[in-house]
C-alpha cells in the first residue's frame, strides 16, 4: 500500500515531465543511463502478441554516447531518412490539398531539421537511446514502445534529467544499415528512440486543462 505521500510524489514527477531539447555538456552517468532503462523494462507489453521467437528479450536498448562512431553513422542513416520522409511527402502534398493543410506543420518540422543538418536529440544530447520491441501479431509494438519510453521519462524527470523523444528512430525498423549498426534483422524489431541529458535550464510543469473540463461521465 502506498501512502499520501508517494503518491504525491509521483503527482509531482508527472507533472514536472517535459520535452527537453537543449542539453548541458556534461555526460550522465552510466548507473543513471541503466536506471531510465530498467524503468523501461517495467513497463507493459502487449503479452498475447509477442512471440517468443529469437534468442534475445523482446525488448533491446541500444545505448549510443554522444561523439561515438556509432552515433555518427546512426545520425547519417536518420537524417537520410528524414530527406527521403519529407521528398516523399512534398510529392504526395502536391497533388492533394487536403494532406498539404493537415501535414504543413510536420512537413515544414522535416524542412527545419533539413536545414539545420542535425537530427534533434542525436548528436545534440550525451545519450542517443534507440528501443527495440520485437515485432509480433497483431502488430502493436509501437504502443508498447510508447509506454516503455513513457516509465523512462518518468525516471529520467525522477533523476532531474532532461528527455526527449527522437520519433525518426520509428521509420529504421526496417532500414538495413540502421539494423546492421544495431546487430539486429531488419523488419524483426519495431523501433523508437530517445535522447537524455542534464538539461541547459529546467522548465516550468506543461499547462493542461483540469480533468473535469475534458472528461463526460457515461451513464
Ligand atoms: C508520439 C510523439 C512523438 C513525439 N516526437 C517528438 C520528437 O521526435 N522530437 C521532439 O522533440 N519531441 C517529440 N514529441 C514531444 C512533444 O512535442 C511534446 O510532448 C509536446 O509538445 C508537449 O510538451 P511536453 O512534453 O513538454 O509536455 C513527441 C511526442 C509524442 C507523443
């Protein structure tokens, strides 16, 4: 049983969970790295869906420390990746006006990272984490990934560390060079990433409406 207190606690780490995208110089340590992680193990997964195929658990981290030879191939592979994402959808945008109003916003995101020639949260923070979830039926792994990296957030905001999700990672599932970098088959694992650090300055708690102005009670 927990007391008032705790959850109080975990209130207050909720709340306190930010996007961050400027992060400090300095390198966590490897013990709070390994913390976010187990973090993550304890989080759900869709039981009925994953197989128990392969020699390896159905979810892998691979860890990548910033200035690392596997950092700098892993952020040519995705910003390759965000070429072809936001070519293919400026043709597809041209000739259906009704995905150019409802993609713009992402379309000029894809523009901006084009430009400034650096994934955000790859090569930009001291941990670049790439989640793997073993593909399974029906295909539910990219939930399962958004609650593993949901518990490793949370601990990461615990341990005053700074968390941002780097979506691109979800596209390299089946990318051979992404897969060869991680060891791993292309298309046996879906995929999503993460980057943490000390953040450069903390943010105040997000602004969300009170639950009573968002929520119908169903007779
Ligand atoms: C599915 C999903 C994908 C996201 N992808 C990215 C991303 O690639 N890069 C990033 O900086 N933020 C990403 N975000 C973070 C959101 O932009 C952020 O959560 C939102 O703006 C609210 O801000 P907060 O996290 O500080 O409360 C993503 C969030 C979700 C739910």
């Amino acid at each position: 049983m927990f007391d008032e207190s705790t959850g109080m606690i975990l209130d207050e780490i909720i709340s306190s969970r930010r996007t961050y995208r400027m992060f400090r110089m300095d390198v966590p340590p490897k013990e709070s790295v390994s913390g976010i992680i187990q973090a993550g193990l304890a989080a759900p997964f869709a039981a009925a869906t994953t197989g128990g195929r392969g020699n390896k658990y159905f979810r892998q981290f691979f860890v990548f420390p910033r200035d690392s030879r596997g950092l700098t191939i892993a952020g040519g592979l995705l910003m390759q990746k965000i070429h072809m994402m936001a070519e293919d959808l400026e043709k597809k945008m041209k000739h259906n006006p009704e995905l150019r109003s409802k993609a713009e916003t992402f379309s000029n995101r894809l523009e901006m990272i084009r430009k400034a020639g650096v994934v955000p949260g790859v090569e930009t923070a001291p941990w670049y984490i790439v989640v793997a979830e073993r593909r399974g039926f029906p295909p539910v792994e990219q939930q399962s990934l958004a609650h593993c990296l949901e518990n490793m957030w949370l601990k990461a905001t615990a341990l005053n560390l700074g968390f941002q999700l780097v979506s691109v990672t979800g596209q390299m599932g089946s990318d051979p060079e992404f897969c060869r970098l991680l060891g791993i088959q292309p298309d046996e694992f879906e995929l999503n990433g993460c980057a943490v650090g000390y953040y450069q300055e903390q943010l105040p708690p997000s602004i969300r409406p009170p639950a009573e102005q968002v929520t119908r009670w169903m007779e």
